[in-house]
C-alpha cells in the first residue's frame, strides 16, 4: 500500500493585507492577506521548514528520496533537492530532485514519488515544494499571490496515513499565466476571462469529473475535494460544477484569505491543511490542481492517520503571523526596488568543507567529557581530548544568554538582532535573529531554530541557521 | 649582560600631529611624523635604531617591515610587522622591549599606524577571521555590546551608566591637542545620539580615525645618557583567549577574560597588590563606553558590576581614585587600530614625565596602558610604567 505518511506546511510569518497594498497605490483592496516571505526567507528555505514539519518524529536516516519543486527556485542551474537533502540530514544515497517550470511541479513530483513508493523503490520520499511568484504591481495578482510552502512523505506499508487510490491526468496548451525564461521577473498574462473560462475552470471540472468516473466516486463519496484554483473567484466558481458541496464543508478552503495563490505549492499546502482538519478513516480525498492541464490524484485515509503525533503546518503557521504594515517593505523584500547590495564574503570550498556543520547544523560532542559545541573542533575545549568526539546533530531549541539589536552591520533591514544562544544540548552559539518584534526580545526567551538565506555574496545564496521567538504547534 | 623588562625604559615618543580624518595623509606620512618625532624627542638618530617592530592591523595599511623602513629610510636592519588585532600597536611595543630586555638590541623602536579612512563603508573595515556563514552578522559594537543585557541584569547596568563613560572621556579630549574629537558632549547628547548597536549610540562609539606612534625604547643603563626623565617598564603582559567567544558556553560576558588573565600577569610582574591605590592613570581601551565600564572592573579598580557607579560617581576623572583616559582615550583619539597601543604608551610617558599634552594627572607616577582587540575581547596587552624606578 502506497500513500502519503506525513504531511507539513510553511506560512511565513509576515502578511500584508490587501488594503495596505490598495492604499499604497490608490486603488480598491480586497480583504484580508497574503503571506510574505521575509527578505532572509526564499522558495527553499521555506520548502526546508515545511519538509522539517513534515519529517519531524522519522529518522532522517530512513529518507529514501527528496522531490523539490518550485517556479521561482533560487537557482536557474544547481540543484536545490540536494541542499534540501542535506538539510534534512537525509542520507547520501536518498535520490534527489528537482521539478520545476511549470506550477504543476509539485503534483509532478507527487506522482513521481508515489510510482516509486508503489513499485517499491524507494520509501519516505520527502515531495516539498516552496514559491515566491512576483506579480506586477497594481494588477489583481499583486493581491492574489501569496508565498509558502508544503510538504508530503510519500512512502509505503503501515504508516501511510493516506492511501493511494489512482490518478487522472489533462493537458491544457494555453497562455494562463507565464513568465519567459530570460526576459521576465513577474507575472505575466494576457486575457484573464479567456484563462479562467476556457482554461482553469473548463479543464479543471473535465480532469475531476474524469478522475471520480476512472476511479467509481461519486461527488458524494468525495469526503474532501481538495482542489487548487488560480484565485479566490475561480475556486469559488467550480465546487457545483464538479457536484461538491461547499456548505458541507466537503471543499477544502484554498487559503486565498490569509495566505494567498502560492502556485506550485498550493496542492501540497492545502493537502496538509486537510490532513490536519478532521480527516477520519475511510475518507475519500480528491486532490486536484491545474496548471496549463490538471493533476488529479485520490487517496483514502488510513487509521495511521490518528496515530502520527501532532505536526506544524499550516493552523500552526496560521497562528504566527505578524503585520507588515508597509508596502515599500514589501517591495523591497521582492527586489522590486533598488536595495544596497551586502557586499558580504563566500567561499565555495569552505561552505563545502562545512556542509555538515551549515546544512544539518552538526556539532561536536566529546566522547570524554560529553562537551557539546559548535563549530566542530578537534581539541576539547573543557577536557582537551583529542580528536574524540562524535558528531552529532545540535538541538534546534535553546534560550537567549545576551542579544543586541544592530543598526551597523550592512542588512536588508535594521536592526539586525543578534543573540548568544544556548541549546537545549549545552552547546552556546551565535545567531542572527529573525521573524521577531525587536521590543519583544529579551534574556533567556526561549528560540527555535530556522533555516534562512544570510547573504548573497560572491553571487551566490549563503544559507545558515537564524534563531527566532519559540512558537506553539507540534506539541 | 642579564636583563629583565625591569631595565628597559623608553626615551622618546611620538605620534602623528592629530588624529582622525587624515584624507591628505598617507599611512607613510602619519609614520613619517610620529617616527621622527620619537627619534627627535629622544635625541637618537634614526642610523642608531638596530630594529624595529610595527602594528598595524589591516593589510589595505601596509603589510611587512618596511612599511616602517620605507618612511624614515630604516633600511638593511631587522623590522618586524605584528598583528594582534585592536592590540597590534601593543605587541610591537611589547616585542620591542623584550628584545631589549634579551640583551639582543640596545636601541630599538616601536611603532604603530592605521590608515582607514582611505577606505569606504561604515564603521571599521572587516577584520579577522572569516567563515561565509558562521558568526556573519556581528559588528564591532555588537560583539562589545552583547555584554549590556547581561549586565544589565547581573549588576542592574543602565544606559545612563553608559553615557557617563562618553562625558568623561570627551571632557577630557577636548582639552588634547591631538584628540580627533576635542569637544565636550552632555549626558543628554549622548543618551539621545542614534543608535549604532543596542544601547550604544553614535557618541558611545569611538570615530573611524587615522594616526601613528611611535617609541623609542633602550635599556636603562643606556637612557640616562639621552634624559633624565626617561620612564621605565614594570609589566608586559598579553593574553590570548578566543576568537570564538560567542560559541564558548563558559564566556559570562560579565568581564573580557583576556583583560582579566593579562592583569593577573602585570600585577604579578610590577608587585603591584591594590591597583587602584598603586596606579595613578590609565589609558583604556573604551573602543565602546561599555567596554571601559568592563575594563575598570576587569583591572581590578572597582568590584565586578561597580564599573558603571565608578565613573558616575567621578572616580575614574583625572582627579580622581585613578584616571582613566585623562587623554580622552579612543572615544577622542578614534582607533587607528595598529597606532593605538603606542598611542597609549606615548600618553602614559609623557603623563608620568609631567607633561602631557592635554590633562595632567598631578603626580602621576605609576601608568598603565591597556589594549584590547578580538570581536568582544580576543587578546589583551597591557603595560606597566614607571617614572620612579630610573635610578633603582
């Protein structure tokens, strides 16, 4: 039996409201938010927390793949599967990769993983998808977009949560939405009606109705429709025409509300959220998604489900949220202004040299003495054993011992908070802070760890741990 | 013949004309002044020198020993670079007078220079050690003022107590001649200054100035024949600690352990038992103003956590227990980094000879110089010297 095993989900903590973005440029908003990413955050440091939210309790030892997918990775050559992987800790034979170009990469990976799980290749496949679409300002996508990400493990045998029943699959060659390769930064398109009608909506109730008739459902078997839309309205229009009651609360919410379309990573986030919202055994789930075609997969839900412990995705994240009340901010956080640049240091060969010590946040842990501490040396520092330790991985919580808000260091945005940190494993280090309301920040809080872009010097994206406020969620 | 630091004494010093924006010097025109100053003060002629040591702690200032050689034209003799961090200046005047002490060299000099202000950016250039991600974020004032909470909370610091340092020490610098900053500030100006790193605001920061010094440094026996008011060293002392200080669990941030350990070592060296009723001045390193609230404490003139009631309560003035900063210290001077622990001794020996150049200690006769370097206290050296021990 193949399905899915865990789920997680990633909000970033700031959201705009839509009236903050309207009064910037004069002109009507709709209610409620988008998420957005913070400048320290990108499609894979986000798609990193939901694939830790999602593998939180598994050993990362027994990861057999990493799927990456996004539309607006980092990279346009280099693999982010791989940073993803080691983040993980996830080992070196688990395969890697990445899908990417069309918003329909995730389903893509899905489905990649759950034919290897179901063939018997590999198991715990982790499918994360992370995206921070750019819209043009002052369209309606300007509203509409929202960053975050989420996570599936894909698996096989008793812990899927999930099972995987079949799937249905449509192309649709049209121009929806698109971004050309070199020439575009934002989001592009030409005739919205003829998109929505003739593409979304047309296709999208073709692929559901296909997939329920492929697979013996009736809408009424249907015990969650968890479809994607483009945007708020077009959701709205398809539940009747697919025969799915949204009173019922059979149609999963789209989470356009508080969080926005964040394209690729859409299915994944919404089939979290649904896993986490009262989910029971023998439930049918329709997950769907379009982009220039549609993805439809269907899954029944296993006892497994009431037994994985409590996990982070997108009600906790729903819970962490903090206003950016500026649209200038907002802007500078999507490079849509001229900022200075951080004429900051990287080397290649020592970043690779350290991988284990950046990526999984290794440390040393003397065998003698049992003194745990970061960066990895090779003499003791309590007991000057020599060459003795184990190398193990840090806790990922701890306690402020000293902080300072700094105005001098050259940031996207001051101050910058920086904190001495003790870890739940006695190891002290040193840690920007992120995702924090500086006046908030005191001795001995309590921080939890989080994987964040530090800089981009010698044009390339430096990747590190930030500390930030301990949150509730996964207890 | 057997010697010990005890028989080395300084002859001469000087420095460059001012200290601060010298955008119309070069590194080679501030050496150029404070070397042959030195010589000129000691009466020694720069053929007589037999080697020499230079800090300066920034490549982009010049690297090697002839970055000295070539402004005074010491050719053909041994010329050493040291590089010790903020404690650059400190090492090559330690260096000087052990080679002294050694029997080696009989007349040497010491000097120091820094030239930042060629550079761009804000606050000092990048220094030290690098890693692409670990530790990124710090900053000079952060790596010092990460000490406040804690403080803040052991020993209920406030940012008043900070403030206070910055008055003093600018009291004192307006009256210095070469001083970049030679103006008095309020607690007020201070306390609403914009803040460059925590509690510590533009006025609690030391400037980004260029300068030099320079000593002139030879064995008692041989001073005597130079001037009468020569002094004499009664400690060297330099510790090492960490570059790694916010990674040490056992790092309180309560006191600069390398302060701590390298005044044990001096105290030991001068006999010295009550620091504050045996030393008359200090010139400490206030790169920030909490860092001297640390170093009064760490040398052992006030109680730990009784810093910050030290200088409010007028006891580090010139007039007052002992003076700390009677030049006004880096807070006036800047931090050309590779000058400023010869700047100091400069400031020490013309106090101790009487005739200091901005406020006088009256009847200074023990001094101190303390250097400090490292993100947050790395390395510390600190000098002992004396005006009463000539004839001994």
């Amino acid at each position: 039996m193949a399905g899915i095993k865990s789920f997680g989900a990633y909000v970033p903590w700031l959201r705009l409201s839509r009236e903050v973005i309207a009064k910037g440029w004069g002109i009507p908003g709709a209610p409620g938010t988008v998420a957005v990413a913070n400048f320290d955050e990108d499609s894979v440091t986000m798609a990193v927390e939901a694939a830790l939210n999602c593998v939180e309790g598994f050993d990362p030892a027994s990861i057999g793949g990493v799927l990456f997918a996004s539309t607006t990775a980092p990279y346009a050559e280099k693999s982010l599967a791989s940073l993803v992987a080691t983040v993980l800790d996830a080992p070196e034979n688990a395969h890697t990769a990445d899908f990417a170009v069309s918003l329909r990469a995730s389903t893509s990976a899905l489905l990649t993983a759950l034919d290897a799980a179901a063939c018997g290749r590999a198991d715990n496949i982790v499918v994360t998808a992370g995206e921070t679409r750019v819209a043009e300002p002052i369209t309606p996508w300007e509203q509409t977009l929202g960053d975050g990400a989420g996570a599936l493990l894909v698996g096989e045998g008793e812990g899927v949560i999930a099972e995987y029943l079949g799937f249905h699959s449509l192309k649709d060659e049209i121009m929806f939405t698109w971004r050309r390769a070199e020439e575009d930064h934002m989001l592009r398109e030409f005739n919205a009606r003829m998109a929505q009608s003739m593409g979304y909506e047309k296709v999208m109730v073709r692929a559901i109705k296909g997939a329920m008739k492929e697979l013996g459902l009736s809408p009424e078997s249907v015990a969650r429709a968890v479809f994607t839309a483009p945007d708020f309205r077009s959701h709205g229009r398809i539940a009747a025409k697919c025969g799915f009651n949204p009173t019922a609360g059979q149609v999963q919410d789209a989470l356009f509300a508080f969080v926005g379309g964040t394209g690729t990573a859409q299915p994944l986030m919404m089939m979290a959220h649904a896993l986490e919202s009262g989910l029971k055994e023998g439930d049918v789930v329709l997950l769907a998604h379009y982009a220039d075609g549609a993805d439809v997969l269907a899954f029944k839900v296993t006892g497994a489900l009431a037994q994985l412990p409590p996990r982070r995705a997108v009600n906790s994240c729903l819970a962490a949220q903090h206003p950016l009340d500026s649209l200038a901010r907002f802007m500078r956080y999507r490079g849509l202004t001229v900022i200075p640049t951080l004429d900051d240091f990287g080397s290649p060969v020592q970043t690779w040299r350290d991988n284990s010590q950046v990526y999984p946040l290794h440390g040393a842990k003397c065998n003698k003495c049992g003194f745990v501490r970061f960066p990895i040396d090779r003499v003791c520092g309590r007991c000057r054993a020599r060459d003795d330790n184990t190398e193990v991985r840090l806790a990922r919580r701890g306690r402020v011992f000293t902080f300072i808000h700094d105005n001098l260091y050259p940031a996207v945005e001051l101050p910058t908070t920086l904190a001495v940190v003790d870890l739940e494993d006695g190891a002290r280090i040193f840690l920007q802070m992120t995702d924090r309301v500086p006046d908030e920040v005191e001795v001995d809080m309590e921080v939890e760890l989080t994987f964040r872009l530090i800089h981009k010097g010698d044009e390339w994206n430096h990747y590190f741990w930030k500390c930030r406020p301990a949150r509730r969620g996964g207890e | 013949m057997t010697c010990s630091i005890h028989d080395v004494a300084i002859i001469g010093g000087g420095a460059s004309k001012v200290f601060g924006e010298q955008f119309g010097k070069s590194a080679d025109d501030l050496l150029f002044e404070a070397c042959f100053e030195a010589l000129d003060d000691a009466g020694v002629g720069v053929e007589e020198i037999q080697a020499g040591w230079i800090g300066i702690a920034y490549p982009f200032t010049g690297l090697s020993g002839a970055t000295m050689a070539d402004p005074i034209k010491l050719y053909d003799i041994p010329i050493t670079h040291t590089e010790n961090y903020c404690c650059s200046g400190m090492d090559a005047f330690r260096n000087a007078c052990l080679a002294v002490a050694s029997g080696m060299y009989d007349m040497v000099m010491a000097c120091g220079v820094e030239k930042i202000t060629d550079q761009g950016g804000r606050g000092l250039p990048g220094l030290g050690q690098q890693h692409p991600v670990i530790f990124r974020g710090i900053t000079a004032p952060s790596a010092f003022g990460l000490a406040f909470e804690r403080h803040r909370k052991e020993f209920g610091l406030t940012r008043e107590d900070l403030a206070h340092v910055a008055v003093k020490n600018h009291a004192n610098g307006a009256a210095h001649p070469r001083a970049h900053f030679r103006r008095e500030v309020t607690l007020e100006q201070v306390i609403k200054a914009p803040s460059i790193s925590g509690p510590l605001g533009l006025l609690d920061c030391c400037p980004i100035s260029d300068g030099a010094a320079a000593l002139v440094i030879t064995r008692k026996d041989i001073a005597r024949k130079y001037r009468d008011d020569f002094v004499t060293v009664r400690a060297l002392a330099l510790s090492v600690y960490s570059n790694w200080l916010p990674f040490q669990p056992d790092f309180d941030y309560l006191a600069w352990r390398p302060t701590v350990k390298a005044a044990e070592q001096a105290y030991r060296q001068a006999g010295i038992e009550d620091p504050l009723r045996e030393i008359d001045l200090a010139e400490v390193h206030d790169c920030f103003t909490i860092t001297e609230i640390l170093n009064i404490e760490d040398l052992g003139f006030c109680r730990k956590g009784e810093g910050g009631r030290f200088v409010r309560e007028g006891r580090a003035n010139v007039d007052g227990d002992v003076a700390i900063n009677p030049s006004g210290g880096l807070k006036c001077f800047g931090h050309p980094i590779g000058a400023t622990g010869c700047r100091m001794v400069f400031e020490v020996m013309r106090q101790l000879q009487g005739r200091a150049e901005g406020k006088q200690r009256e009847g200074a006769k023990t001094g101190m110089a303390h250097n400090l370097g490292g993100l947050g206290g790395t390395v510390c050296g600190i000098a002992i010297l004396s005006s009463e021990d000539r004839f001994k």
